[in-house]
C-alpha cells in the first residue's frame, strides 16, 4: 500500500485491463472503417489485434485457438486464383513467425533430441528432396507456393506441436479445443442433413461452409476418433468429461455413417485391426506383409499390360443417387469416383515412367496429368472441372517429386508406425502410452485413408497428421527419459 493508502493493482490485471480497453477500440474504429469504406476486411481488426497478443504473452492459447479453428474453416476464393482457409491459415503464419521468433531467441534450449530423432531426419530429408524438386519443376510458381504451404504446415504441426505437447495434459489441451469445434460441425450437418431426409443424394450439400464434401467430413472424424477414445480412458468413468466424450463419440460415428463414405468405414475397421497388431508386436510383420501383397499386385496389373482388364465401360460408369446402388456398382467397377481415380492412376503410372528421378514438381499433376491419360479409362467427369488432384498421396508424391521422393515419405511413415510401436511398449507410465496409442493410430487411418486421397496439404487432415508424428517422437523420447531413470536407481 503506498502513502494515499491506495493498494497497488497487479501488472497482469493492468494488462489485461488495457487489453480490454484497446480491442473495444479498434472494434469501434473497425466498424467505423468498414462501414465508410465499405470494406469488410477491416471487421477483422479485433480478431488480428487478439492473434497478435496471444503470441506475445502466450503463443500456446494461440495454437490452441487454431487448433478449435481448423473444423470451422471456410475455404475462401482470393484475387488473382489464389486461395486460402479462414481463419486457420493466417493463424498458421502467424504460429510459424511466432516459431521463427521463438528459436531465434531460444535456440540454446532447445532439445536437439526432437531434432536428431530418426523420424525427423527422415522428415527432414524429405522435406529437402521436394526443395530440390523445385528447381527441376515444371510449373515453378505453382511449386514455389506448394514449397511455402508445406513449410509453415510442418513447422507448425510437427516442429511446433512438438514443442508444445509434451504432457499428458497438453494432448487433453488439443483433444477438447479440437473436439468443441469439431463436435459443433457435426451438429450442424447432421440438422441440415436431417431435413434433407438424410439421403446419400443431398450429403455433399449440406457440408458448407465447413466441408468441401463429405470426403473431408467423414475422414477429418475418423482421424479424430483415436483422441476421443483417449480421453474415454483417462477420465474417470461417468464423471462429466466421460459424458461428454461418450455422447461426442456417438455423434461422431453417427455423423461418419451419414457421410457415406467408403474409405472413412474401411479405414475404422482396419484401425480396429492395427490396435490389436501393435499390442501384439506384430507390426513388423503386417508391414512385410502389406509390402508383398502391394508388390504382387502391382506385378499381375502390369503383367503383359493386365490392366487394361480394369477399363470401365463408359456408359455405364455414371453417378449414383443411392448409397446401396454406389456400392453395388464398387463391386463392378462401374462407380465413377473410384474409376475416375483409375483414370488419374494410369496417367500418374505414365508419368512415372517419364519422369522417374525427380518428377514433375510440387503441387504440378493437374497441370501435367491430361496429356498421359488413356482414352479407355475416360469417364464423365474426365474433364476435372473441380481441378481436384490424383487421389491417391503416395502416387502423387511419386509423380511430382519421383521416386526419391516417394522413398523418403514411405521411410517417414514407416518409422513413425515402428517408433510408435516401440514406445507404447516401452513406457510404463499409462498416460503416455495411451497418447502414443491415440497417435498411432489417428497416423494410421490417415495413411490408409491416403490410398484413395491426397488431402494431407489440407489443414483439416494434414493437421492431425504431422501433429501425430510428433506426440509419437516425443513418446520416444520419454521411453529415454524413463530407461535413464531406471539405471540411476
């Protein structure tokens, strides 16, 4: 107390009281400005003002503040044919500008264990191989873009989220922010799609603005589902979190159902498969088999151009209007998303040959694709006029940045699957070994879902994806953390 017997406010409450006072200011003159100039972006004055405070005081509420961003991001059509998702994307930037600054300030603590581990070198050297691709790109603008995306998402969602989710409860951090936000999406659709009957002929337009389809809607729960499932084991049975996670789980696997989604189902039930492999120590093993099956089969398609066997009959290759028709004509190969795929295959497959080493470039397939397809494989859609990708992520790898490039992406996603087997055996705290569970196997899913599509550049999966990798290198490292402790006893 000083001599007027006035008591001395606490700094943070002043802060947090100028903070208060300064974001209703620029609230008041951004809704001025936006209504004199008619411009709606200076509405977004408040939301940059908040951004950049929290990455001043603290840049983990802002990453977790993106985190609840990603489900209800809105793709957005910009000037010149770019594009970008709001608000996720700038607060990406703005997180990798924050990491920038953060290392450049830090770099004597940080732990060079992340950065040697085996799986971000293998990372890393992928990471290179597609920089080097860009020099030899055929679309180097396109590229260039592709390289920038690439950078902030790996920085952001495993360099970053490597920093930041070290502990059990950071993880249950990012399983509630990403859950609420998730779960409120669901909700949403779910009520749209009611009222449309919940009919497969309607799915893809009741998705907006969250969803581009109900592709995305259905694997971005599917990959979430393993999180969910952690915070049903950690929390205390019927306590109020439990509710909830059990009524979210629900409404998830309700809303994956509705979403009519072939690879979303495939994949959960395989998840089921590879929880009881990896409890097993089996991994290994499905591994070497899953790379034989691959290599047979790739050996009898292209024996004396077996492939051909699999062209489908233009006419009667169309659109299905119900779910139980779509899959009867899976069976028969004549649904036109899974043999437009086919189309996009046999051109990627020609591509290769071309192209072996360094592939044409990053981010350039649907400007190169056309001119390598076959006629025979051609349906209604061939025309592509969503510009969508090859659908299939390792293909596209192979195709824009070779063969090379495919390798060191396979090492990275072997490695995380292997490391994350060996942690989960070797960690005695049950915490930690259910998160490194919960990684392994949301990464999982991702990869199998990556068979049919190439959403990883996307921040609802890709997210997840690179977030995952990394809770598995920190579960490997605390299994050092853990066999040091032992010998010191």
């Amino acid at each position: 107390m000083d001599v007027s017997g006035q008591t001395h406010r606490p700094k943070a409450v002043l802060m947090h009281r100028w903070f208060v006072w300064a974001t209703g200011g620029v609230s008041l003159a951004g809704a001025i400005g936006s209504g004199v100039l008619e411009e709606w972006w200076w509405m977004a004055a408040p939301a940059v003002l908040l951004a950049g405070w929290l990455a001043a005081t603290d840049f983990r509420r802002l990453y977790y503040l993106m985190l609840a961003a990603i489900p209800i991001s809105t793709e957005i059509e910009l000037p010149g044919g770019l594009g970008t998702d709001l608000p996720s994307e700038p607060l990406m930037w703005a997180l990798t500008l924050v990491a920038a600054a953060w290392l450049a300030r830090h770099w004597r603590t940080v732990d060079r264990r992340f950065l040697l581990h085996p799986i971000t070198l293998a990372l890393l050297a992928h990471l290179a191989w597609m920089t080097l691709t860009c020099l030899t790109t055929t679309y180097p603008v396109v590229s260039f873009k592709y390289w920038l995306a690439k950078g902030w998402y790996v920085t952001v969602f495993f360099f970053l989220a490597g920093h930041i989710f070290q502990r059990e409860q950071d993880v249950k951090a990012l399983l509630w922010w990403f859950f609420v936000s998730l779960i409120l999406t669901v909700c949403i659709v779910l009520v749209r799609h009611s009222a449309k009957g919940f009919t497969f002929e309607e799915v893809n337009y009741v998705m907006g603005p969250f969803y581009r389809n109900h592709v995305t809607y259905a694997c971005i729960q599917a990959v979430f589902l393993p999180f969910v499932w952690l915070g049903i084991r950690r929390y205390r049975r019927y306590s109020r979190p439990w509710w909830i996670l059990i009524i979210g789980v629900a409404l998830l696997i309700v809303g994956i159902n509705f979403a009519y989604t072939r690879a979303a189902y495939v994949a959960l039930l395989a998840a089921i498969g590879i929880y009881a492999i990896v409890r097993l120590r089996l991994l290994q093993v499905a591994l070497l088999i899953a790379a034989i099956c691959l290599s047979a089969f790739i050996a009898l398609v292209t024996y004396r151009d077996n492939w051909l066997l699999f062209a489908p009959n233009y006419e009667r290759t169309v659109t299905h209007k119900r779910f139980d028709n779509l899959l009867e004509a899976t069976t028969r190969l004549e649904d036109i998303s899974v043999m437009e795929r086919v189309y996009r295959w046999v051109a990627a497959a020609y591509m290769i040959e071309e192209r072996p080493l360094m592939g044409f470039g990053p981010g350039t397939f649907y400007f190169n694709y056309q001119a390598y397809t076959v006629t025979r494989f051609r349906t209604y859609v061939s025309h592509n006029p969503e510009r969508s990708g090859i659908h299939n992520y390792y293909l596209m790898i192979a195709v824009e940045q070779g063969l090379p490039g495919l390798a060191f992406f396979l090492l990275f996603f072997v490695l995380v699957l292997l490391w994350g087997q060996h942690a989960y055996h070797r960690l005695r705290d049950t915490g930690r070994r259910y998160v490194v569970m919960a990684a392994l196997l949301s990464f999982a899913i991702s990869g199998l879902l990556m068979l049919m599509n190439d959403f990883v550049e996307t921040d609802k999966i890709g997210s997840l994806f690179f977030i995952c990798a990394a809770l598995v290198v920190n579960g490997a490292l605390q299994t050092v953390e853990h066999s040091a402790s032992v010998r010191e006893q």
